[in-house]
C-alpha cells in the first residue's frame, strides 16, 4: 500500500475506532499482524498528531520502509 498526502489526510477526518481500523489495514498490507492490539485512546490522540504533522519527506520515507519490510518478509 502505497502512502501519499490524500491517504495521510482522510486518516485524520476519521474517527478514533476508524482510524484504528484504518491503520490495522496498512500494517496487514505491510505484512505486520497488529489485529489483537487495542489502542488506547492516549495511543491514538499521539499518533493522530503525529499524522498530522507528517511532512511531503515524511510521508515518502513511510512508504519506503514500508517497501523495504514487506520485501524483508
């Protein structure tokens, strides 16, 4: 799954059990198992800020660890 500017702000308009959901999918796609994890609700208010923070240079380095794990696996 590739990540761009789009995907990084429709995260943010989603809310906390979506946005969860919404992260569970792009680790699956990444071949990482977070499905029996609960996000406390602290967990997900700092990674909706770091989100949103997310620079262009961010979000492409996101997507290239990303393509370096999945090809690890």
């Amino acid at each position: 799954m590739k990540i761009n500017k789009q995907m990084v702000d429709s995260m943010l308009s989603l809310n906390d059990e979506q946005l969860w959901q919404m992260i569970k999918m792009i680790a699956a796609g990444s071949g990482v198992d977070i499905s029996q994890i609960k996000a406390p609700p602290q967990n997900l208010s700092a990674i909706r800020n770091a989100i949103s923070s997310m620079s262009d240079d961010d979000i492409k380095r996101a997507s290239e660890i990303i393509e370096i794990y999945k090809k690890s696996k």
